[in-house]
C-alpha cells in the first residue's frame, strides 16, 4: 500500500490532484461527541467511543531557523539537482533531539536495502554514496544517534529551503466483514474490468505515464467516476471486502490510502490501498472554502467532517463532486506500507516528492510549531506532495494521530541530509554555511 501522502490531508484541503495512494503514486484531526445521523442506541457497537471529530490539536509555537538566501528557483525544474542548492548547517547544530534521532536511525535502517537500489529521481545521489552510512547504521547504538547523524551527513537547502508540511496518519473506524444492520457502506477491492495503460508503451513523449479505465463496446473509456460507483456500478465487477458504518469515514480513509476497521467482534481488519479509478482527485475542503460552507478555523479535517455531518444530503453530493475513488485489499503483516514497500512509522516516516528528496534519505524540519520540528525520514510519497520542501508528515494511529494530522499545517526551513562528500561531487558553491 501507498500513503496518499500521501495525499494525505492535504490534498484533501486542496484544488486538484492525483493521488496513500495513488498509485503512483500516494500520502498523511476536536470539541466534544457529534452524533451521526443515528442515535446513540442505533449505532454500531463497534463504533468507537471516542468522538468522530477530536478537535485538531492546539499546537506548541516555534520559531524556525531561517534559510539562507536563494535565488528564485528556475522555471520548468522538476529535480533537485536543477532547483538550485545551498550548503545547510552542521548536523550537530541543528536542535535534534535525542528521542527523534534514534525514531530516524531505526527508519533509516529499514529504508537502507531499498534505498542502496534504488535510482534516485532527484539526480543527487547515487546508491553507492549511501553504502558507508548504511553500514555504519546496522550496528550503531541507538543511545548515540544524534552522533550518527552528525558523522555521516551533511546538509543541503534545496531552492529556497522553505517548507509547508501537513499530516496524515491510518484511520481507526467502525467494519464489519458481512453486512449488517448499522454497516450498509461497500468498500470495494479491484474491480475486475479495471484496466492501467502505460501511454510509455505507445510513445517516448509518453514514457511514465499511465492512465485507468475500462472498455466499452470497442472504446477505451474512463472509469465510473465515485457518483456512479455509489448508485451500484460496480455490480458483479469488484469484490466487496468489508462494510463500513459511516460514509464520511470511509471517505476520509480513502484519502489516506489505509486504515483498521474496528470490527463487531471486538477484532480489527487492516485494509490498504490496492487501486483507483483513474479519476483526477478533487480536494473538498478547497471547494466548500470557496463556498463559504467553512467559516474560521473549520478547514481542517475536523471541520470538514462536522460540516458533512451536519449537512448531511448536501454532505453526500459534495463528497460526489470528488470524483476519484480508491480500492482496497486486506492488509496483513506489518504496515501501514510507505511507496518504498516499507512500513511507515508514526513522528518520523514522511512523503515527500522523490524528484526532490532522494527516498529513504533524512530531512530535518525546522517549522513554526514544535511537533514537526525534528528529523523525519522520506519514506512515502503523495499525489498532492509535489515540489522541493513540501512534506507530509505521518503520525501513526489513534486519536493522537488524528488529532494532530488533521491540523497539521507548519511552515519553516527544510534541508536535506545527503552523505557527506555528495556536494563537493556536486560541486555545490561552498559559502559561509547557514548558522542556526
């Protein structure tokens, strides 16, 4: 499975995209109980008891470091290599924390066999320069890994070096295996006349670009978008995997691309991203923004979901208007997986654009609240995380993770580790270092 880093939430928020998930893609929330539609005594009993909408959480301030000064970034660049690079701090500058550092090394170290094959897009590396921190990682002791990540690596500001970063995280919510009274919501797995077309094979212009859809009579059309997969087009075509209780929440899960299912018997059934319709991704919250739907301080995850709660038929159209729909398989083993085929795990895996941040590697974050302050590690990536310095940060399960998921919105300075000797083979200028 992919995050949707990705997409996370922040796609949600946003205008248009493709998308844990997608594909290729993939991908990152309040006041007191708000009913659903059904009185308490109605619900499911799987349903959790913990409110739908925790309130986002309050961040800790901060002040970030700032960057060093840049020039604007070429038009038309779409590597790192091409944006421009400055050389960042000392790693034994910058505030790392004893608990984030050793949360990095332990994610470095699984992303190490995949980050040592893999082609980096971002045209900075190459996998024999990780090799040495690599081998330094699978013994060093997690007591000391603030030292490791000062001895191994160095710094690069990528552009401008300023960051945006949201959240996602796995959603937690009510399933069940068969349909019963209080789960009427398909999730559906891959349908089976879904068909993915690789243009590459058709032309060089077209090389890396895929699209989804299906044949009809002797044409190749687009898929049923999500209003007509909702009034039954996927009859006889995909497998219903499980039932949900809530269409908001299911909806919700299929922006982030994975979740647990809360089942009646007191079990939990882990489902992941397995594919999507090939529809362009509308971000909904942009679209009830500009409606006027929203007012201060509701767009975010939890605004939006108490919006469609309370609206509830105008809540069903406006979630149609998001034409994209995700597909789901049954997740076993350890997960959530990240688009290095790795688990992602919760204050310290992120997605971020790989034409910009080498997957695998480690990004520090200086942002203006605390908790995305740190060292996160480029595990993931997300339709609507794209360009240099745009990160989605991943925080895990539970009501912690999505309290501070759905309000994550941090701005500051990013740099990239790289192994030490990338930037004098990149003959990257060295100027007076940034200083924090």
């Amino acid at each position: 499975m992919r995050i949707w880093g990705g997409v996370a939430l922040a796609a949600l928020l946003g205008a248009c995209s493709s998308g844990i998930v997608p594909p290729s893609p993939g991908q990152r929330p309040a006041p007191a109980p708000r009913e659903t539609e059904a009185p308490r005594a109605t619900r499911p009993a799987a349903l959790p008891e913990t409110p739908a909408n925790l309130p986002a959480r309050q961040p800790t301030p901060a002040i970030p470091l700032p960057p060093a000064p840049a020039p604007a970034m070429p038009t038309g660049v779409t590597t790192a290599a091409g944006a421009g690079l400055l050389p960042g701090p000392a790693v034994d500058t910058l505030p790392i924390t004893q608990q984030g550092a050793e949360r990095a090394l332990a994610a470095f170290r699984i992303s190490c066999p995949t980050l040592q094959r893999r082609t980096d897009a971002t045209g900075l590396t190459r996998g024999a320069d990780w090799a040495d921190a690599c081998a330094a990682a699978a013994s060093w002791p997690s007591r000391d890994a603030p030292a490791f990540f000062a001895r191994w690596f160095e710094t690069v500001q990528v552009a401008d070096g300023q960051a945006f970063a949201t959240g996602y995280y796995e959603p937690e919510i009510a399933g069940s295996r068969d349909r019963r009274h209080g789960y009427e919501v398909p999730i559906y797995g891959v349908p089976d006349d879904l068909i993915e077309v690789d243009l590459g094979l058709f032309s060089d212009d077209l090389k890396g670009k895929r699209i989804r859809g299906r044949v009809k009579a002797k044409s190749f059309v687009p898929y049923f978008d999500r209003g007509e997969i909702e009034a039954g087009a996927l009859a006889s075509h995909a497998p219903v995997i499980a039932w949900a209780a809530d269409p908001v929440e299911i909806f919700f899960l299929q922006v982030q691309g994975s979740g647990r299912l809360h089942l009646p018997d007191g079990g939990v059934m882990r489902i992941g991203y397995a594919g999507q319709n090939g529809r362009d991704y509308t971000g909904i919250g942009k679209l009830m923004r500009d409606r006027g739907l929203l007012g201060p301080g509701q767009a975010s995850m939890q605004g939006i979901m108490g919006y469609l709660r309370d609206h509830p038929e105008e809540g069903a159209a406006i979630m149609r208007e998001n034409k994209s729909f995700v597909f789901f398989k049954e997740l076993t083993g350890a997960g959530p997986l990240g688009a290095m085929g790795h688990p992602v795990t919760g204050w310290v895996s992120a997605a971020a654009d790989p034409k910009f941040v080498p997957l695998g590697a480690p990004v520090f974050l200086s942002m203006d609240r605390t908790d995305a302050t740190g060292l996160w590690i480029a595990q993931d990536t997300g339709g609507a995380i794209k360009g240099p310095n745009r990160i989605d940060t991943f925080w895990g399960a539970g009501e912690d993770a999505r309290a501070i998921a759905g309000g994550m919105s941090a701005r500051g300075t990013a740099w990239l580790l790289l192994p030490k000797g990338t930037l004098a083979r990149l003959a990257v200028p060295v100027l007076a270092p940034a200083n924090p």
